[in-house]
C-alpha cells in the first residue's frame, strides 16, 4: 500500500504508522460529560468502506496525516495533515 | 533423447549429478531437459500415492518434477526441476521416495487407494480421539510429504530490493515484447519481468514466424533494442509473485540457482512500485483427466513442443498426440519434422483433418495408459466407441489454454468465464493500474497478442500523459483458436486432475456426492489446488468436473480465491537482512566501548545495548558485582552512562502550556534553572511515561523520557502538537543521540565534579538544579537529579566527547574509591528507593495506583485528565503501590508472583495484587520487592502471603511503604 504524505509526497506504507480512526481529533471539552468521553477514547466504527484514519509518518516527516481511504477496496481517496484538518 | 540440430541452445557441455549419477547436459538446460535428453523420466513420486511421476510442463508450473538441490545446509527441496537450469557440478536429488524413485516401498499406498479416497483422514482417523496426536498425525506426516529442510540454519545470503517504473510488463513473450518496446519508444520507464532465465516466452518454444523471421529471432531483436536503452530495465529469471494496493508489486529474482556458489545472493525480493502495469503472463496449458494419465511420458504437448523446439530434445521416440485444439496438429508436424514417430493424433473434435502425414482419430479419446515406470502405450476409443492401442514412449496432450489470471486476482477480483476460448480471462479494472493482454487476456494469436501488447502499452503512455502512436506491426500467425470442451475422459479407474496433491477425478465427484458443493468445500474436503502448485494446472479441470457432478454451469460454479504469491516465495528472500543481528537496529552509547573494555556483560534495554555489571577480579557471580557496586554509590560515588534515556528539545514562547497540557503537573510555573518530575497519562486515563523535565530558558525546555518509551512519547507529542493544540507555538525534537549524559550518583559525586568542573560552585546547584556548566572547556550541562537515591548530578556533553569525558570519570571516581555501575546496581537501588520504572507503570496503572494522584494538578486541563477522574479508577479496592518484605522462612520474592491473604487459598478469586520488581537489598540486607495490593497504601504492616506458581514459592511477607531508604530524601537533597 502507498500513502501520500502532504509533506513528502508519495511513500510505501512501511513508512507510516497506523493509529485508528481520525476521531482521536475532536478531543472533547473536560466538561462535556461521560457520554463524550467515552465515545472519544473508547467507542470505534469498524466499516466496510470508507474510512478516516489517522497515520503517523514515523519513518519520513514525523507528520500525523489524516488518510480517507476504503477499507474494502484499499483505495486512497485523499490526505492531509492533521493540523490542518483539524484547522 | 537429444535431436541433433534441434534446439536453441548452445552445445557447451555441463556435468550434473542426479540420484547420485553423473549425467551430461547443456548450458541452457534445465535439469528437466537433461535428464530427459538422458531419458531419465522417473523424476519424483507423487504426494499421497507414490506414483512414479515424470515432468507433466516445462515450466514454473509444473506440479509432478519436484526435486531437492544442493546438500546440507544449502540444500533446497521442492525445487522444480523444470525451472532449474543445470550448471557444472549441480548436484540434484528425487524426493518422496525410500529407498529410491524406481522402486519405493510407499508405493503401497497406490495398491491401497481405494481406501485412500476424498476425506480419508476426516473419516478414518476419528477414533479414538487420543490417538491422533500420538500416533495417526505422526505416521501420516512420515509418509506424506514432499522435500524436507536440513533443519539447519540456512548460511546463504538473501537480498531484498526496491524498484520503481511508469510502466512493469509482466512476462516478455510477444505481447510482453510488444507492450516493454511500444512503451520504451514512448518514453516511459519500463521494468520488463520474465521468471524464464531468457525472455521471449512461447516464441523459444514454437515454430512460428514474425515479420518473416523465426520468432525467437524476432524476440532477439526487439530485445537488442530494449537492452540499449537507458529507460528500460530487463529482469529475468524474476516472477512478479503478487499484485498489492497502490500499483505494488513483489517479485522473486533467483540470482543464483543457476550457478556455483559465489558472492551472490541466491535470490532477491523485489517490491516494485509501477505507476502502470501490464499482465503479459501468457497462459497455462490444461492436461487432460483420463485413466492413468499420470504415468511419466504423458505431458502437455505445450512441453513437448518445448523440449523439442527449445532444448532440442524428444519426450520418445514416439509420441502419440491427444487435444482439442489445432495445437494438437501444430505438435504432431512439429515432432514429425524432428523425425519422431506419432503414431496417431487423437483430436476430440469431429471434424478434425490431418495438417500433414500422420493419422487422426477424430471425436477420439485417449482412454488409458499403460506401461511400468512410464508410458509404454496409450488406448483410444475412437467415436464410435471402438478401441485400440497405440505402443509410444510419450503422449502429448492438451486441453486448452487457460489464460495465467492470477495476478490480476489478487484483489479478490473474480475472473470471468469465456465460452469461446473455454477459460476465465480477467475483468478489466481488477487491480486499478494494471491491464491484461494477449494470451492471458484470452486472445490466443501470435498477431492478436502484437497487437494486444501494443494497445495496452498505447494505453498505459496515454495514462501516463506521454504522446504515442502505434507503429505498424510486424505480420505474425493470425490462426481462430477452435476448442471442443474436454476436461475428464469417461471410463473406469484413476483419472489424475491435481497431480501434486493426487486428487482425481472420482475424488471431485466423490465431494459433490458428500455434499461439498462449493467450490471452496470442494477444494478442502479433496485437497484439490492446495499443493504448491496452486492447482496452476488443474484447478480449471476440477472446477469444470465438479459443475458437471452438481449439474451447474462452470461460470456458475466459480473460481477458488487466487492469493499471492504466484510461485513460491523463501521466507528468507521476503525478510532478507533480518536474520540474526539484522533483527533489529542496534543502539549504542559513547561508553560502550570502555564498558565492553572493563568486561561488562551488555544487555539489552529496547534498542539500547547497556552494562548489566562490572565485574572485578574474584567475583564470580552477577550479585557479588552489583552488591559491591551498589555499596560503592552508597558510600563513595558510581558513574553510569544514562544517554539511552529519550531527550526531547522543546522550544517556543508555548513551550509551557504545551508541557502543562502533556504532563499532569505543571511545568509553566517552573523556575529556569530548574528541573522538575513529572507524569505522563494516556487520554485513558492510565500512566503512559514519567521522567523529568529541565527549563533551560524562557522558552526552552528538556524533556526525558524513559528508555523504552521514548519513541512513543515523541510520538505522542508530536500528535498532541499536529492534531489537538496546532494552535501552541511550540516546535521540539529528539536530542537522543546529540548528548552523552552520565549520572554521577553518591556522596562523593560533589568532590568527584569540583576537581572536573570548570567554576563549580555546589551551593550554586541545589536539588534539581539544571544550568549550562562548563566540563575541561568543553560546554555542558549540569543536572541536580538522583535515580539512586544518593546526591547526585548526571552530566551532559556532546555526544563527541562522551567516551572521552566517560573514561575521565570513572578514572576520578576510582580514585575516590568509586567505579562504574551497571543496570543491576541501578535497579536495586531505585526499588530501595520505591522508584518506579515500566515495571511498575506497566499500562493498567493510574496515578492513583501508585500513589501520584495529588500530582494530577486541577489548576489545568491536561491529557488524561478527565478519564483518570472516572470512580472505578480511583476505587480504594484498587491495586496500591506497596513495598514488600519477607518475613517468614522462604526470603525470596520474585516479580510476577501474586500475593494472597494468610490462611486463603491462592486461587484467581482470593487474588489481592502481584509483585512487579524485586531485589536483594545490600543496603538493607533483605530481599524487598514493589508490587500492586488491593488497598495497599492501608495496609501497611499487614502480613501476606506470597504465592509463585512457577517457580513454586510459597513466602509470607510484610507490607510496608514503597520507599524503603531514606524516607524523607535527605540524602538526596542534602
């Protein structure tokens, strides 16, 4: 598999390292109540299809690149940087 | 049988042994056609029934002449003796058989087939159950079997390798030649494989004109073009193995299995990574199912066209042809040019005429075959139901072509039935980049695979936006392929389809009549494809079988799933570089040389390699060198090379708040020139990391980590960073490798600095004290920290002076009567200090376990906060750090026992908590452990019990505080 690293460009997937779904950005308010937290740190969807996934490029950049791709088919559809996906 | 004047390969003699007898071959040869140009045909017997068995193909799938090459160690079994070429001094072996191929007593497995069927093992060895593993299993795996491994460890080299193209073409016959030229002129980067170790595929093996030469003349040519330019790499003996995501592509180059040994790696895995790919694999002619049609002699006519027209060489001296094609003609005028005698040319078609001298038997079949090691007749049933017998050395046959879709399946794409050419082709758009063309795309053709060739490489310049345009093709064989169906002869007796896995026919049927319906049932109830072969020969017969016995169409009956690799891959060639010390990189310190100098055994801690102890002359165990050195620190002074701790750079006008956010405690507020601990949690809510952090300025600070989790929290950092707070202005890096930092530890280490130290004023450096220092002109810096317990500093200069400014330490330390420590005098003297490593904080523990609750700051948000504030995880019933000592009999304690109330039964529901780290105490003289009890912090004094099932301890001890020296830290901070 190959992933295009906004930074480096495109890089076999032995570079990157797979974190889980791209909900670890929308970290939520302390506040926001048990039913938030849980559903920020525990609760996953496991999809047959699309997905939004975050990848650490360990072996390149040390970029943290949101990756939407289809678990089915194992295309990528795009990437960007968390940070500006979070901006 | 060797024709003189036939063949395209040179006269240069080679010697060889096979079965321990001298033969003589040529170069070119594969071991296959010289030992049939020998008239060695008994190669191998069969898997289950120890049938002789000839070479069926000549080529990499062949499933019948599996041989073992080399001896000892280098020995390789399972080696197709169709796809190794012969070399001087190749020493070759058969395999499955005792004592010999020709007579081997495990032949009675044959006489015993009819109790030998479909399922046999399922239904036989059920009972009784006990038996399987002792007796049934063993016996089985005795008889079965192909060839073994040395079971030595394997001392040839492996390489692996990586390539990147516009375009890979996969196979170099005419349509793989026309598509790597048609690319190459465009202008694109071209990688042609071929797994042969000549590339031009079924031009060596046929007489067949292109532009009015013969084609391997042709293939030569283009070729010769392909070879001058610098855009176009040609790799041979290299099968592309497996089709992966994003236009990936593995293949196995044998570097050297076809010559002596030498330097070279025996073989190479390559991942090529091609922006277009083009399936140029050809097809895999289909033998034919009739009674005994497994006896050596019988092989595809494809092969015998092979060996005759490449390797000049006869399967017989007569050869009866058997097909349902007009290749079965192409043979017969083949073998009859060379002057070998075809007796007769069976064609299942009715309208088949002869295309030459010879008789046809048309709407015939061959029904049987008999002979002892080999073929010595054939029996036909002529249309009209008729029989006779033809005596022939070899029979050609042929059922077809099936189109070589395996590639293009290995997206978990379906290839579709083409009921013209009777054979699944490919679905465009299986593997995104890659397109399939000529002969494994269906199209039959000499002209048909040119012209094909040439649009997908049209294609693939278009994709690529290069501009190109077809150039005339050169007028090549343009023949209809005219196929009748013929799968399986009827008729009694053992009509062979997997010829590696000896499944027949009745095997097939015998599945569809048990019920096993599917496809994929099928294939595992009678092994059928699952040889190393893969079924490349026969899956496609047994499928059509088995829609016949359940009454279905072969489309509807569907293919079995088609995985990588094509061939066999080594292991050793996929993970090459990783054996033995390639396993992992290894890290070393600036003192490693002195420590490996003074005789310290090293261990391992991650990456890192690190002194266990420095052991003086007399001791003669680990414990007499860590008790001495642990006393040394206590009473004089030690030095340790802490460098292998993560160092981390953090600088910005956000650089606080960054570390306020990461760790539980705060850091904005720290003073600089100061250092301060601090704790790290998962958003979780459990301990991820401790260590301290140093503020060397306004906006710069010095985190460290520990050893093993350095790469993680610098992971972690970087995603806190990038992706929740890219609003802080902070950027940081690993200063790892940058620094060699030692700790000098005991109540010596001021004096030991005084003498060392340019202007070292200890009042200036209290506890936890950080600053820039100055070491013999050299800039360092200077940190007021202790991990011993003892008054220490650790010390950091560039990395480039680290062994010098290591060797000057320990030389100033022994004269204070001090030396070096290693990871045991380390580790007993941070648990006598109730100091925790990842031991302790091993990833289920919270601040609250071990005793840090009051350093989650709720001044701040910080990561983990809010879930380390969930009830269950500050539950009093919950596992506390505790320190333990024995205070019974038994004075040992061991980490990983588990701990139990007196007078209950150790059992998992009565478990009170574990032990994490233990030690002999010289300090104390006692064993002390730290481990986790439920309500530990409140039961101090209590008496527990200890129980090590592994080891069989049974200890009772007491629970005390975490810290057992030095309570208040006086020593430390003194």
């Amino acid at each position: 598999m190959r992933i295009t690293c906004p930074i480096c460009g495109e890089r076999d997937i032995r570079e990157f390292t797979y974190q889980g779904a791209a909900v670890a950005l929308d970290r939520p308010d302390p506040e926001a109540g048990d039913e938030a937290w849980d559903h920020y740190v525990h609760l996953r969807e496991n999809p047959a299809g699309r997905t939004r996934d975050l990848w650490y490029h360990s072996g390149g950049c040390s970029a943290w690149v949101v990756v939407t791709r289809d678990t089915v088919t194992h295309e990528v559809f795009d990437t960007e940087l968390a940070e500006e996906a979070k901006a | 049988m060797r024709i003189p004047g036939k063949g395209l390969i040179d006269e240069t003699q080679v010697s060889f042994r096979f079965d321990g007898h001298a033969y003589e071959g040529r170069a070119g040869d594969t071991l296959a056609s010289a030992l049939l140009a020998n008239d060695v045909r008994l190669m191998a017997r069969s898997f289950k029934y120890h049938r002789p068995r000839g070479p069926l193909t000549a080529g990499s799938e062949e499933p019948n002449a599996l041989v073992t090459v080399g001896e000892g160690a280098r020995r390789d079994p399972n080696v197709r003796a169709t796809v190794q070429e012969v070399y001087d001094g190749l020493v070759a072996r058969s395999q499955n058989a005792f004592p010999s191929t020709s007579f081997d007593v495990m032949a009675v497995n044959d006489l015993l087939s009819p109790f030998l069927s479909a399922g046999f093992y399922y239904k036989t060895f059920m009972w009784p159950r006990a038996f399987w593993e002792k007796l049934y299993e063993p016996v089985i795996r005795r008889a079965a079997g192909l060839g073994a491994l040395s079971g030595e460890p394997d001392p040839d080299q492996y390489e692996k390798a990586f390539a990147f193209c516009d375009l890979l073409v996969i196979g170099a016959g005419p349509t793989g030649l026309m598509a790597a030229l048609t690319a190459a002129r465009g202008g694109a980067d071209v990688i042609l494989c071929d797994e042969d170790n000549r590339m031009g595929g079924r031009l060596l093996a046929e007489n067949e004109e292109i532009g009015g030469m013969p084609g391997h003349v042709w293939a030569e040519e283009v070729l010769d073009e392909l070879r001058d330019m610098e855009n176009v790499r040609l790799m041979t003996r290299t099968t592309v193995t497996g089709a992966y995501d994003q236009g990936t592509y593995g293949a196995l180059e044998r570097v050297r299995h076809h010559r002596p040994r030498g330097p070279l790696p025996k073989s190479c895995f390559w991942r090529i990574v091609a922006k277009r790919a083009v399936l140029a694999a050809g097809a895999l002619e289909r033998p034919v199912a009739f009674r005994n049609n497994d006896r050596p002699g019988v092989m595809t006519a494809g092969a015998t066209r092979a060996y005759l027209n490449r390797w000049g060489v006869a399967a017989g001296k007569s050869v009866v042809v058997f097909g349902n094609t007009d290749d079965t003609h192409r043979t017969a005028r083949d073998l009859i040019a060379a002057g070998v005698h075809v007796p007769v040319v069976v064609d299942n078609r009715h309208d088949a005429e002869p295309q030459g001298d010879y008789r046809v038997i048309a709407g015939g079949h061959v029904v049987n075959s008999s002979g002892r090691r080999g073929v010595e007749a054939v029996e036909v049933a002529h249309a009209n139901g008729r029989r006779e017998s033809f005596a022939c050395e070899s029979l050609a046959m042929s059922g077809g072509w099936n189109p070589s879709v395996h590639l293009a399946c290995h997206m978990n794409g379906r290839p579709v039935w083409n009921d013209a050419i009777q054979a699944f082709v490919p679905k465009p758009g299986m593997i995104p980049g890659m397109t399939a063309a000529g002969a494994a795309n269906g199209t039959f053709s000499t002209h048909g695979c040119l012209e094909d060739g040439q649009q997908a490489a049209l294609d693939a310049l278009s994709d690529l936006g290069r501009k190109a345009e077809a150039d005339t093709l050169p007028p090549a064989g343009d023949a209809p392929y005219r196929i009748r169906p013929l799968w399986a002869v009827p008729g009694r007796g053992r009509a062979w389809l997997d010829f590696q896995n000896d499944v027949t026919v009745k095997d097939v049927k015998l599945a569809a009549q048990e019920n096993f319906r599917s496809v994929e049932h099928m294939k595992r109830y009678t092994t059928q494809g699952m040889a190393t072969d893969q079924g490349k020969n026969s899956n496609v017969a047994a499928l059509a079988v088995l829609a016949d016995a359940t009454g279905r169409a072969i489309e509807e009956t569907g293919t079995t799933t088609f995985r990588p690799p094509y061939t066999p891959v080594p292991i050793a060639a996929m993970g090459a570089g990783g054996g033995g010390i390639g396993f992992a990189p290894q890290r070393f310190t600036t003192s490693d040389a002195a420590a490996r100098q003074s005789g310290a055994p090293m261990i391992e801690a991650g990456l890192w390699y690190r002194p266990s102890y420095f052991p003086k002359p007399g001791e003669t165990t680990w414990r007499q060198s860590c008790d001495r050195e642990v006393r040394m620190v206590r009473d004089a002074v030690g030095i340790c090379d802490v460098s292998t701790l993560g160092k981390i750079d953090i600088q910005g006008p956000d650089a606080g708040a960054f570390l306020d956010f990461v760790y539980t405690n705060m850091f904005s507020t720290l003073k600089v020139g100061r250092t301060r601990y601090g704790l790290m949690l998962r958003e979780d809510g459990h301990v991820m990391d401790d260590g301290t952090t140093a503020r060397l300025g306004a906006h710069h600070y010095l985190m460290t980590t520990t050893t093993a989790a350095a790469g993680n929290v610098m992971k972690h950092l970087d995603f806190v960073s990038q992706a929740l707070r890219p609003d802080l202005d902070v950027r940081f890096t690993s200063v790892t490798e940058q620094w060699a930092q030692f700790a000098v530890a005991g109540p010596k280490s001021r004096e030991l600095l005084q003498g060392l130290l340019d202007a070292f004023t200890p009042e200036d450096w209290p506890f936890m004290a950080c600053g820039d220092i100055s070491v013999m002109g050299v800039k360092g810096r200077l940190f007021r920290i202790s991990f011993s317990g003892e008054h220490a500093y650790e010390i950091a200069v560039p990395s480039r002076y680290g062994d010098s400014l290591y060797r000057e330490l320990i030389a100033r330390a022994e004269t204070l009567g001090g030396g070096a420590y290693g990871m045991e005098a380390l580790n007993v003297m941070r648990i006598e200090k109730g100091f925790i490593t990842h031991a302790e904080i091993h990833g289920r523990t919270t601040a609250f376990d071990i005793g840090m609750e009051r350093m989650v700051s709720d001044k701040k948000d910080c990561i983990g906060k809010t879930m380390s504030e969930r009830p269950g995880l500050m539950d009093p019933m919950r596992e506390q750090l505790v320190g333990l000592k024995p205070v019974g009999a038994v004075k040992q304690l061991t980490a990983g026992a588990h701990l139990y109330n007196a007078g209950e039964e150790p059992v998992r529901e009565n478990d009170q908590g574990y032990i994490t780290s233990n030690c002999y105490s010289p300090t104390l003289d006692t064993v002390l452990a730290l481990g986790f009890l439920k309500n530990g912090r409140a039961r101090h004094g209590e008496k527990i019990r200890m129980v090590d099932s592994l080891r069989g301890l049974d200890a009772l001890c007491e629970v005390c505080d975490p810290v057992f020296l030095d309570p208040k830290g006086e020593k430390m901070r003194g």
